[in-house]
C-alpha cells in the first residue's frame, strides 16, 4: 500500500518566527568486543551421546565472541567454525538454550560454558586481586596483606622479589621469591613452586597462568585421531640425511664452546641459583652443550600440563620407532599434519594467514616454542625462570584416552590402559594433577625441560628464529643457521617445525628431558622402562604395530621403518647417546 501524501506544513506566525528544538543524538550503542583470547578457566564444550567434548580454542573463542556481541539470551548464525571448512554450513547458535542447530541436517547439540567459580576480588578502586593455583585446582586470593605487598613489589618494574614477610609463613621463617615474569611463587627451603595470576583493577585485566601450547596441542588429539587426521594424506618424508660439516667449521664450534655461554656469564638466576637440584640439571645442560656444540645446535622447550602426554608418546615411538625414550619424552608423534607443514620454511609461508599467530591450530599441531639459550633473559619463558614451576595450568580431562588412541591403541583398550598409566605415573613421581585420577607430585614443582639438539645442517630447514606469538626475527634470520655459530651472545625465542620423521632418529636429533621434581628425574628411565613394558602387549603383534605406525604416519611409512618390535634395539647407553 502507497502511504498517502503529507499535507503541506502550514507556517503560522508562532512557528515562523520560532524554530524547534534540535533532536538529541540518539546514544550509540555500547561496543562489543572481540575475543581475542577465552578467559583464565572458560572453556566450550558440546554434548555428544552422554558425554561432553571440547571444542578447538579457535571455536570456543568463536563462540565467545558471538556470545559477547549477542548476549547470554540472544541468538546468531555462523559459518566460521573451523570444523566447517570445505562445507559452507550454516549453524545457528542458540546462547538461552544454548544450542547449536546444523541448519542443512536439523541435528540439534548441547552446548554448555564452563567459568571458574568467582573469586573474591576486592572492590573497583581498592587495587589489584593476587591469587595462586591451589592443590585442588583453582585460583584462590592471597590474603589482602600479602596482596598489598606483592602488589606494591609488583609495581616497582623489578622481575623478582623476596620476603619472608608473608601472612602464611609466620612461625616458618621460609624465603620465598616472587617472579613476576614467569608469574611463579617459589618456597626456597621446600622447593615447593605454584603459579600466580594478577588482575587488574576490578578484575578487568589479568596476568598469568592460562593455557599454554602444550595444553592446546593435546586438546587438539583429544578432537581427532591419527586415522582422521590423515585421512586422504601422506606425510612427506626427509631427504636421507648426510653430514656435510667440515672438520675446520667442527673444530671453530667446539673452540667457541656452549651456546649458552658464548660471551655470557654462567648466572643460573635467583631461582635455579638457590635450588640444589635446579642447578644440577643446569650444570649437566651445559655439559651436554659442551659435547655437541661442535655439529649440533641447541633449544629449549619449557612445559608442564602435558607432560603425561609427551611421555606416553616416547613410548610408544620406543616399541615402534626405536626412539630413545628413556632419555626424552616426545612432544609430537602424529605425522599426518606434518603434510601441510613439514618444514619451518612451509611454517613461514603460511604464518602470514595466521590472525592468531602461533595460537592457530595449524601452528599447534606441527610447531614447539623454545629458545635459543638456557641462560639468556630476552625469551618470552626464559628457562632459567620457568624450569622450577612449568609453564601452564589447567585440566586435560579425557585427553589421556585420545593420545593412546592415535598412537595406535585400540579404542576399546585405552580406557584402562589409561588408568594403568596413571597409577605407573604416580608411582615415578610424575606430576599428573590435570588428568582425572592424577595426582601432584610430591615437591609440587610440575615444571619440565627440554634440551633439543638438532644437527647443524637441518637448522634453517626445521626452525626459524621468532618474536613473541611466533613472529619471525628477520635481524637473527641470516641465515639462523649463520646467527648460531658466532662468537657472540645467542638468545632469543624459536619456533620449531618437529617433523617426526626426523626429530625421531638419534642421526639428526638428540633430545633430553630434565624435570623438576627430584624424584621423578631420576626415576624416569624406569617410569619409561614400565612404561614400555605395559604397551608391549598391546602393540605387541606385527598387525597391530603395522596398523599404528600407518595411522601415525599418515599412509604407509617411510623406507627405514621396520614392523618388529623396536623395544630392545631402542635401548642405548648412555654414554653413547649423551655423545656427539
């Protein structure tokens, strides 16, 4: 219908003479933010049959965005989820009911956000909240005297402080020291470490211990099997590997020594200085630095959370692949992703498409952080700071059971298997707290290391210097390989491609693990050794291991691999592995 004809205005001597009020500006509607990461314990999850499941970082953040923007009671529709790449669906997110409807197939799912229980945080205006990561898993305030102090320590732009001034240790008399850049609390009699978060006025700001790489790398398995991911691909394998080095070059490195000690002073910080234990895993560090500086670099990888999950991947690669387990664990073993990124040089190229950086599930999948030094401060997780308390909290729920079965253990074994696990775990002194059933270890230090030596030749084809989140160094990139053999100071942070197929063989790369805890540190050989022995059985057949080795690889396996049981010709001593 045609809306009828205004009637012309009639000027009226009041109204000719007067003009009317101007409107006011309607308000703007407030700006919703963007996501850009979840919040310290906000996780996603669906509901699929009578269990719950993650969703991928990158979809929860998805989720909570579009939760932002429309409101706990709104609704909205996307295409965006990463697991709709290639299908061009649209979902339609119900945030009241909270469910996600697949508009093509009408299949409805549950969905549900999990938050950490709200902390007391004092008032807007009163100052900053301080809290540390408790034994049962959750953030809990310091009392406001030691909140006070830490904040004011805080304040001064100093990385550590130290007191004994604590509300908790009257009649203890303990040292502790605050570093406020790793966020770790640390008891220098027990040696006890815990983590720490910051929030700012009001609690709008925080500064911290959320997830870290490993955590996401091993939700990321939890989503997927090794059968799945490589459905339809074939990772690409190395070049037969040939030493190419000259004797001069050799002798040059072995003449400039240690990396970490190029024109640095051997300063272990005022953590690891103080600990007995710390400062022997770091004297024996630099000893194997030492011995390999001639034809192999070094890098170090820092974590906590997953290291249960690395573990079990060193033994399964020791039964298949001879790895050398009970030196190292293995932070990557599934090959099939390694086809989209099998070297820093693809890494590089496809970084520029990463909005996210080294948070994108491509990165997690193939890539490690680390750095180029044990001892220079410039990292973003320097080691000297962060070997004591690791480098991240959080829970790993049901992940256990995904890693076993994307190493080739049937589903219906890995259950169990699991559990036998965790009970070997807390018989080593492993920290296990993220995994259900698990349990702290005994000096609450859940921190781990990792000492990566990779042969001199392969530098510039599998790592690539980096700023924070990944960002390439191009000053260090000269090329890197170039940068780490001067006579000068080495440091900065480097992002790792861990192609298995050659992080795997003792020809290319030699890796070692040093933990925290005491106790576990030197019982890890046997931890492995039992550990072995439990998946021997399982994987004990030739089909079975034909079976895991072509899902861990992603199609049929490369030339040097054999179906025996690799176990007894894994086994090296240690003088032979520990040399250059």
């Amino acid at each position: 219908l045609k809306r009828p004809p205004r009637a012309p205005h009639r000027l009226t001597a009041q109204s000719s003479t007067s003009t009317m009020p101007p409107k006011k500006k309607a308000k703007a509607a407030p700006k919703k933010k963007v996501v850009k990461e979840l919040p310290p314990g906000v996780s996603w999850q669906w509901k699929d049959g009578s269990k719950w499941k993650d969703f991928l970082e990158e979809d929860a953040i998805l989720l909570e965005t579009m939760r932002e923007i429309n409101g706990e009671e709104g609704s909205c529709v996307t295409k965006d989820f990463s697991f709709n790449q290639g299908f061009d669906t649209v979902y339609t997110i119900d945030f009241k009911a909270m469910t996600q409807l697949n508009n093509d197939s009408k299949k409805k799912r549950t969905l549900r956000r999990s938050a950490p229980k709200p902390a007391k945080v004092p008032p807007a205006g009163s100052g900053a909240g301080w809290y540390w990561w408790s034994d049962e898993d959750d953030w809990q305030p310091f009392d406001p005297v030691d909140a006070a102090m830490l904040e004011k320590a805080f304040a001064t732009g100093n990385t550590t402080f130290m007191t004994k001034d604590l509300t908790f240790n009257k009649g203890f008399d303990s040292l502790y020291i605050f570093d406020f850049s790793t966020m770790s609390q640390i008891n220098t009699e027990s040696g006890t470490s815990r983590k720490m978060q910051r929030s700012g006025v009001g609690a709008k700001k925080v500064v911290g211990h959320t997830k870290d790489a490993d955590d996401d790398y091993a939700l990321m398995l939890a989503g997927s099997t090794a059968e799945g991911m490589a459905h339809g691909s074939k990772a690409p394998f190395a070049a037969k590997f040939e030493p190419s080095l000259t004797p001069e070059f050799i002798a040059a490195q072995k003449k400039r020594g240690p990396t970490s000690l190029r024109k640095q002073k051997k300063d272990y910080g005022p953590v690891v200085s103080k600990d007995k234990h710390g400062s022997a895993c770091f004297d024996d560090m630099l000893k194997n630095e030492k011995e390999f500086c001639g034809e192999w670099a070094v890098f170090y990888h820092s974590y906590s959370s997953a290291a249960i999950l690395y573990e079990v991947q060193a033994a399964v690669a020791a039964v298949l692949f001879r790895f050398k387990s009970e030196f190292a664990a293995l932070p990557r073993i599934i090959c099939a992703p390694f086809k989209h990124i099998p070297t820093a040089h693809r890494m590089l190229e496809e970084f520029p498409k990463w909005k996210d950086r080294d948070h994108n599930q491509a990165f997690r999948l193939v890539g490690l952080c680390g750095t180029s030094s044990l001892l220079a401060d410039d990292s973003e997780a320097p080691a000297k700071r962060v070997f004591l308390g690791g480098y991240s909290v959080g829970p790993l729920g049901g992940v256990l059971e995904k890693v076993l079965q994307s190493c080739g253990v049937p589903k219906v074994t890995a259950p169990s298997l699991a559990k036998e696990i965790i009970k070997l775990a807390k018989v080593h002194g492993l920290d296990t707290r993220g995994i259900p059933g698990g349990d702290k270890c005994k000096s609450g230090r859940s921190g781990h290391m990792l000492q990566i030596f990779l042969r001199r030749e392969l530098i510039d084809e599998y790592v690539y210097p980096a700023f924070p989140f990944g960002v390439p160094d191009k000053k260090r990139m000269k090329p890197f390989s170039k940068y780490l053999a001067e006579d000068e100071p080495i440091h900065g942070q480097v992002r790792i491609t861990l192609n298995p197929d050659v992080f795997l063989r003792a020809t290319t790369a030699r890796i070692f693990t040093y933990s925290a805890d005491p106790t576990f540190n030197e019982a890890r050989p046997a931890f492995q050794e039992a550990l072995t022995d439990l998946l021997k059985p399982i994987l004990g057949d030739e089909e079975t291991r034909i079976k895991a080795a072509t899902g861990i690889f992603g199609g049929k396996p490369p030339e040097w691999w054999s179906p025996e049981d690799q176990g007894e010709a894994a086994k090296m001593d240690k003088g032979r592995y520990g040399s250059s």
